[in-house]
C-alpha cells in the first residue's frame, strides 16, 4: 500500500523542480556484529530468500529454523571474528569507500550525482536507502548492484527489494538497473592491473586461480548466465595478462548444502595442483568486488591451509579491487553509461556563461 505519509520531497515532486539523480550502489550485506545473534538474524534474512534458495517453502523453512540457523550462526559467526576489523565488517566498509570515491570522481567529472550505498541483507537496508534517497529528492535512481556476472541469486535479488520498495510508494521515481558488468574493458583492465601490482611486489606464481563464487549446478541449467558470465570475465582476463589456458584455471567456491554446485571445486582444485607438483599458485576472486569473509576466510586462510597441507609451498591471495583508483573509473564509467539521457551533467553558472560568450564573440572578431 503506497503510504499517504507527507513526505519531505513531496512539495518538489509535484511543482516540478529540477530532476535528481542518484546512484545506489548494492551489496549483498554482512552482519552487524561476528556474534551467533547477529549473524542468525543476517542468515535467516539471506537463507530466507527464495531467490537464494530454491526449494519448497514447506520443506526449506523447517530445515532452516530446525537445523541450519541452531547449528550454523555460532560456526560461522567464529569465522567472521577472524576477519572483523575495529571499523566493522570488510565487505561494508569496502562498500561504503567505494560508494564515497565513486561520488568523488563523478563529482570531479562535473555530474551533479548523489551516491549512496545500501545491502541487500541487514543494514542499511536497500528500502531505507531508497526512502532517504527519494526524501532527500532524487527523482531518478540507477541501481548499481556489486555483482560483476548477473545472477539470479544475487542480483535478481536486488532488483525484488527495488521493487518491493517502489510498491510502497506513490510517486515511484524514474529506476534503472546495471545487471552486468563482467566484459567492461574498465573492469577487466582494472583486475588485470591489480593482479600485475601483485606480481610486480610478489614476483609471478607458477599457477593462477581464478575462483568465482558458485551456486547450484541446477541453475545453469535452468538458464541462469552466472556460470557464462564468470566463464567470460575469466578469458577476457587471461587474454588481458597473457596467459595460456595451463597456466589459469577457473573455479567455483563456497558451496552450500548437499546439492551439486559449478565444478570444479576450489579447494580440491588448489589440492590438485599442491598434489601435481605446483609448488607456488595464487588465488584471486574476481566476481568479488570487495573483500569479504568468502575471500579473506575461505581463500585467504581456508585455501592456503588446504594447498599447504597438500604440499604446496607458496600461496598468494591476491586482494579484492576494494577501493582501487582504476576500479572507481571504471565503475564511475559503468554508472555514467547507466545515466546516458539523465543529463546530470552540471549546467553552466553565469559567469561561466558570460565568459563562453566572451570567447565566442573573441573568435567571431578573430575572423
Ligand atoms: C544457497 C546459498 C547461497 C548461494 C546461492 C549464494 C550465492 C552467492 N553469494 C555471493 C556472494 C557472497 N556470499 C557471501 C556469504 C555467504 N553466502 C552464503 C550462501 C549462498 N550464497 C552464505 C550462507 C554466506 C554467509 C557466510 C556463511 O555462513 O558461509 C558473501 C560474504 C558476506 C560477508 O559478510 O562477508 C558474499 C560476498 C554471490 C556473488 C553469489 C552468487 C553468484
Ligand atoms: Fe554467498
Ligand atoms: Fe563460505
């Protein structure tokens, strides 16, 4: 139901003011805290969604609240105090800096452009985000979700809570959605520039894997292009760095549940390589954009375990692209080509005006 609450930008609306534009860049959210109560409540959202999981109601909810919530929110709550910092959880702090330097550099290339940030479990939650956005009197909003590779688990995801939000309103503004990135050359030039300031500082691996998050198997074949998308980002970036295909290989992270996930696996796949002689490989998560308790706990620690124990000798992760200059450009042009139309440029003032028309009448006598 659209709420009849005034709201502070109505007055704007209906008389017509100048359009406003913002971007509201989505991530997938963390806790609020790395305790067994915060992290049941930011699982029982995420794990809720049925865009995330797929089953039955009938038959997930009681597995859920019976068997995942009691036994899960402790284990991984333990490992998300392995990656907390004093500010807070990585993922939202990376998110929020970037959220900040983006708005920076759309600033300095003079679009008139609110950025804020929101996540798509806990908070700030996308509908508070969108409200503040709209009271604030944004008339135009481009959803920018953190998702490179579009999936229907993620950022399908973030286009339902868009849509939940709008339902709630009368006046919806003007939205716009960025599904994908995962082939801009801005992207793809920034991952391969992080991954060659690691090799310049670090020296080169003999191996490098590249591992994406999964999901279920099922969904490729019910036609989600998650599994395309990662497969593309993956050549357009071994192209971008020289590599053959022996000295790259792609592979799919953090499976949940019994069910088959994309193959191969990470962990048995840095096994692998340890058990094939590979004394020195690293490891970066490119459909990650910030770092994350997936890349700083499962690769970054979990990994290295594994490939060690296997008889690996070096291990490298490789960190996010976080709040990497030539990230905010490209993003910044990712976002530019989402608002084409939006005329967000800034307008002349009247002096600088009255100085184009000095230049103009300048050249005119000139001739
Ligand atoms: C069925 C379960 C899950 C699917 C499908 C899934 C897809 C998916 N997730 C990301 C990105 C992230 N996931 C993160 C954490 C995380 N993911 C799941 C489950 C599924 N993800 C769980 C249960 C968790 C929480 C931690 C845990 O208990 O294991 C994170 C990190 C969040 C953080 O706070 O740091 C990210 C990022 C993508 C991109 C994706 C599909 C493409
Ligand atoms: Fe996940
Ligand atoms: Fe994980």
């Amino acid at each position: 139901m659209p709420s009849d609450a005034p709201s502070p930008a109505a007055h704007a609306h209906t008389h017509g003011q100048a359009a406003q534009t913002a971007v509201l860049l989505c991530n997938l959210g963390t806790p609020d805290a790395p305790t067994p109560p915060a992290v049941r409540r930011y699982l029982a959202e995420f794990l809720g969604d049925r865009r995330v999981v797929e089953i039955p109601r009938a038959v997930w909810l009681p597995i859920l609240y019976g068997l995942i919530l009691p036994l899960r929110s402790a284990k991984s709550a333990a490992k998300y105090a392995t990656i907390w910092t004093p500010d807070g959880s990585p993922l939202k702090l990376w998110t929020e800096r970037q959220a900040k330097r983006l708005q920076g550099w759309l600033g300095e290339q003079g679009h008139r452009v609110r950025v804020a940030y929101a996540m798509r479990y806990g908070t700030p939650s996308i509908a508070s985000q969108l409200q503040a956005l709209a009271d604030a009197g944004a008339t135009r909003i481009l959803i920018l979700s953190a998702y490179p590779q579009y999936s229907g688990t993620t950022t399908a995801s973030v286009i339902d809570a868009v849509g939940a939000w709008a339902r709630t309103q009368r006046h919806v503004p003007e939205l716009r959605f960025v599904n994908r990135y995962h082939d801009d050359p801005g992207y793809i030039a920034a991952l391969a520039h992080r991954i060659q300031r690691h090799w310049r500082e670090h020296g080169r691996p003999e191996h490098l894997v590249l591992s994406f998050h999964g999901v279920p198997e099922r969904t490729l074949h019910l036609g989600d292009p998650y599994h395309c998308e990662c497969r593309k980002t993956a050549r357009l970036l071994g192209e971008a760095l020289n590599l053959g295909a022996s000295q790259m290989t792609v592979s799919f992270q953090s499976r949940f549940g019994k069910a088959k996930w994309l193959e191969p696996y990470t962990e048995p796949t840095l096994q692998a390589l340890a058990r094939g002689g590979t004394k020195r490989v690293d490891v970066a998560c490119p459909g990650f954009t910030s770092d994350c308790l997936e890349t700083l706990e499962e690769i970054a620690q979990e990994g290295r375990d594994a490939f060690l124990a296997a008889g690996g000798k070096e291990f490298h992760y490789i960190p996010c692209l976080n709040d990497e200059t030539e990230w905010i450009h490209a993003l910044g042009g990712i976002a530019v080509r989402h608002m084409g139309g939006w005329e967000t440029q800034r307008q002349p003032d009247a002096k600088e005006l009255a100085a184009q028309k000095e230049r103009a009448m300048a050249l005119g006598a000139a001739r």
